[in-house]
C-alpha cells in the first residue's frame, strides 16, 4: 500500500518527507517549519540542496517516511 499524502502539515515538523508535484518526487528531506495556516512548509537544508518552501497551492504534496 502506498503512502498517502499528510493533510495536516503541522504534523510534519522534524519529520522526514517526500515531496511530490504531480505524481513525482521533487524533493525529500526534514521538515524545518511550518506555516501557521499549514498551507507552506520548509525543508532545511542538506549537502547541495538548499533549504526550499514548498506550498500547497502550487500542487505540492507531502508524505511522510514510516518512522
């Protein structure tokens, strides 16, 4: 079964997730911040990729790695 999407991204602070744009992965890493309405988030920053805001509204979509 495959991982869905988190709804809430609040959840998702000092989580490891995967970010996806239509149906590909863009992005994984930890999650650094959250916006208060949880429509935005952060991934910090690692080796050469640099810490990057992903929003809701653009299509993005967040899922979190089995801890």
């Amino acid at each position: 079964m495959e991982a869905q999407p988190s709804q809430n991204w609040n959840d998702l602070i000092d989580r490891h997730v995967e970010i996806r744009k239509n149906g590909r992965v863009v992005r994984t890493g930890r999650v650094e911040a959250v916006t208060h309405a949880a429509d935005a988030l952060w991934l910090e920053g690692h080796g050469s990729d640099l810490r990057s805001i992903f929003e809701k509204a653009e299509g993005y979509s967040a899922i979190p790695f089995c801890d």
